[in-house]
C-alpha cells in the first residue's frame, strides 16, 4: 500500500487533516521515509539529571511533570509534555547499592504518575495506577537499587491516560552501573561515544499537533505513527568517533514493533537486553523490539573513512521503512579500541525445577460481533474496547487482585496470545518489579539475543511464551500488563500481590 493512500485512508473516518509523510520513495515493497532536505539536526541527547545529594552512597533527583511546546516542523508549534522540559526527559544514572530519592512535581491539569520500567522496587514506589500524583501534588518515592547494571525507563502510568501522555512526550532513560559495567572494555562515556535512542513513531495534524485519537482501530492495532522521532528530533545526524559506539536503545514508542538496521547492512553486537548484560555479545545485523523493549548494542565504525555516513533504518509492523537518522564519522582514533570481552557477565540463571508453581495467562482480542465492533466505547478517555481486550477473560479492576504471589517463591507463567481470525494481532506481557527470563517459545528455546533479563517479552498471534521469576525483597500490588500501551489503556491489565504468607 502506498503511503499517501494510507494516510488518506486511515485518517478520513478521524475527521482529522494530518500532515503526510514527505520525501518517500518506493523500496522494496516498503515505504521509505527519508529526510526532505537531508540529516542536519543533530542528534540530542538527554542531559544526566543532576544528582542532588553530595554522599556517594545516595542518589536525589527532581522531577518536573510540565506541558511545553516544541517545532518538530518549521513553522509549526506543537502542545507537548516532558520532564524537565518539552519533551521527553532527562536520564537518570544510579549504581547498584545506592539509597535513591526523587522529589516529583506534577504540574499538569490532570493526574499522572511515574512508573520505574524494570526497576526492583517497592510497591508503595512501583509508580503504576495504585501511586497517582494529582494535578499539582507531589510525590516523594525513596528506594534502594538492588539490581545489576542495565538500560531502564520511567514513564506515566496513570489509569487509561498512559498512551496519551507517553505520547505527548513524558518518558526518560533511568541507568543503572555497578562494578562489572565499571570494569568492561566497553565504550562508557556517555553522550560521546555511549549514546541512548528513543525511537518514537508519531502522527501530526496539518497545524503540527499531535494526532492521538482513539478510533477503534487505533485501540486494536495501536496508534500507528507515520513520522519517526529519535531523542525527540525528527531525520537526526549523529557525529560519531572512528571506532566503537554503544547504543541503548529503547522502543519508547506506543504500540508499535520495530525491526533496526543499519543501511549499509553492517554487523553489530547486542551487549545487553532489558534488564542488563548478556553472558555474550550476540552478532546481528538486525535487531527486533516491541513496545517497552530495550537491548544495548556495539557499533564498529573504525573501517569508515571520516565523513562517511550510514543511516539506521526502521522497520514498522505496518510495512512503512524509515530512514529515522544517520551516522557521521567526524572524529578520529588516537589508538585503536579494545577488542569486546568474549564474556560480559555470569548470569544468575534460574534453573526450571526451582519453579513452585505455574500460572497460566491468556490474552486475548475478542470481537463483539455483529458489526459493534467499531461502534461501541468511543466516548471518554481510557474506556473505549471494554470487553474485548483481556487476560483471562478480564478488564483491568483496580479494586481486584488477579493473583497472589508467595514472597522468596519462583513461578513459571505460561502466556499465550490466543487471537480470533478477526483480531489477529501481537500483544507483548511486562511484568512490574520482576526480570524474568523467557524459558521457550512455543516449546523452543529463545534466540541467542533473547538469552538475558527481561521485563517485557513480545507474544505473537496464537504463540505460547513461558518465562521464570523469582518474587524476592517486596511484598505489595504490582501490574501485569499488555505493554502496547492503547491495550493496556482499554483493559489488557491485572494485578498481583506478593504476600510474605498466603491468604
């Protein structure tokens, strides 16, 4: 399908003029949305929050929840949302031990909340739908950092708003490191040859707002977007040395599945997944991300001339091809990078006879039938597709607990996507204050770049995916969710406590 005819055809029924997509070309069967008038903004890259405290052994930070405005495209202002700013927010870098604290201002009209993607933290912290801030309120979660290095996030997670407000732009970076991330022969200097990429597709109005609006294939497929963000910038140039590069990369966007590669074809190597570093680097040449998704990789540019460029294509689930931005070799080498550790780190593996129990989860995108389907729930935010989207038959109730978990327990749960004919769409699962590691798919082990801790995996129309946890440290209300966040607004969420003795 042409661009310009889906664009037509998948706004028409919104009511809404959006701007197309401009500089596209047919490749391959994809669309392929380059940069109009070539790659000349450069990348940004989040500033490190400030940490407050003068003592080594803690952390203090704080949060500004505001509204801005930001010029994706010249001439054009759009209302937006960010932490510290206009958009996105600032990285957060911590150490394993430390005491960290954070004073967080909503300064919003509406409710909000901020969410700690991945981190081993208490529930009275966790940031989900139970810990809201009111509009002008403040919250003050204090917590220690009890796990390995790794590339997190921190979000809203606010009752059916948490699409709309990632969207408008709240979502940041949150690093852990720790002796091992210390003492690697990696690259580790950040923003000159570590960098992290928020990868964001978005939909704008011809006025440059932003077009988040809900029809009901917006609620069943995800809001699709048909331009590309990385770091908040739109077709990005990144000055990069004549050698190796760490990218942490995060899918930050709502709800769609990316496939990352380089458009030379180059090799790369994953170093590390959603909760840190793998035992081995995983040669690749394209990576493979859902929504909420991170994985660390090495790029060598030490074979490029300086002033060569590559572009970083992106893959949609929806067929489009984005040049979302380029690389540039600019500075030289004064001695020659050290060759990647054979090994990283020794995972802690949890052996499958540990498990005390299995729980069984079906998610599941049902159609009402008898043509409602794209008629029923349009009014309101965060209650559109009641009913259809589940996990075991069930909406999301904030008043219900879905599970109980035994505190120092090790559990398998056992998650299939079980879609209709109609609704033949992926979900993926994320589990608050846990990594897992994902045992099989379908009855397969997982591929080498999937081998690591994980807090959100992807599951395919009628694919069966197992993984392990141990529930340690907490006890407390936590979330499961359906990580394409329009589900996880509309109902694809439960909830499980940790209890130290069960009821």
């Amino acid at each position: 399908m042409k661009r310009r005819a889906f664009i037509r055809g998948g706004f028409a029924t919104l009511g809404l003029t959006t701007l197309a997509a401009y500089g596209v070309l047919q490749k391959t069967g994809f669309c392929y949305a380059g940069a109009a008038d070539g790659f000349t903004t450069p990348l940004p890259v989040p500033p490190l929050l400030e940490n407050l405290s003068a003592d080594s052994g803690t952390a203090s930070f704080a949060l500004r929840v505001q509204r801005g405005k930001r010029n994706f495209f010249q001439g054009l202002s759009t209302s937006t949302m960010g932490y510290n700013g206009d958009y996105l927010g600032p990285t957060i870098k911590v150490r394993n031990g430390q005491q960290v604290r954070v004073k967080v201002n909503n300064t919003l009209d509406e409710q909000t909340t901020v969410h700690w993607h991945g981190l081993h933290v208490p529930a009275e912290w966790d940031g989900g739908p139970r810990q809201t801030i009111k509009a002008g309120g403040d919250w003050n979660p204090a917590f220690s950092i009890k796990q390995p290095a790794a590339t997190l996030w921190y979000h809203p997670h606010a009752m059916g708003l948490t699409g709309e407000q990632v969207y408008q732009g709240l979502a940041g970076l949150f690093i852990i490191e720790d002796e091992i991330s210390d003492s690697l022969e990696i690259p580790k200097t950040y923003g000159v040859d570590d960098f992290p990429l928020v990868i964001q597709d978005r939909r704008f109005q011809r006025d440059g707002g932003f077009a988040y609006a809900r029809s009901m294939m917006d609620i069943m497929h995800g809001v699709l977007g048909n331009y590309l963000l990385v770091n908040g910038a739109l077709w990005p140039n990144l000055a990069v040395p004549q050698g190796k590069v760490r990218l942490r990369i995060l899918n930050g966007s709502n709800s769609s599945i990316y496939n990352i590669a380089f458009a030379d074809g180059r090799e790369f190597y994953q170093i590390a997944t959603d909760g840190g570093f793998q035992e081995q680097p995983v040669t690749l040449n394209s990576l493979f991300l859902s929504a909420g998704e991170r994985a660390e990789i090495i790029v060598d540019f030490k074979d490029n001339p300086l002033q060569s460029k590559t572009s970083l294509l992106v893959d949609q689930q929806n067929g489009y091809r984005f040049e979302a931005m380029q690389f540039t070799v600019v500075h030289p080498l004064t001695e020659p990078s050290a060759e990647l550790p054979k090994t990283l780190v020794n995972i802690d593996w949890i052996p499958e006879k540990e498990s005390v129990n299995t729980r069984y989860f079906t998610m599941e995108t049902m159609s009402m039938g008898g043509g409602r389907m794209g008629m029923m729930g349009m009014r309101g935010r965060g209650t559109m597709g009641r009913g259809r989207l589940t996990i075991n038959g069930k909406n999301m109730d904030i008043n219900r607990i879905d599970e109980e978990v035994q505190l120092d327990s090790t559990e398998i749960w056992e998650i299939n996507n079980r879609s209709t004919m109609m609704m033949n769409l992926p979900h993926s699962m994320h589990l608050h204050d846990v990594q897992f590691q994902i045992l099989d798919r379908d009855g397969t082990p997982p591929p080498p770049h999937e081998r690591g801790r994980k807090d959100t995996v992807l599951i395919q129309p009628g694919e069966t995916v197992r993984v392990i946890s141990r529930f340690e440290d907490y006890t407390g209300v936590y979330m499961y969710h359906c990580h394409l966040l329009e589900h996880e607004d509309n109902g694809m969420m439960g909830q499980f406590k940790v209890v130290s003795q069960k009821t």
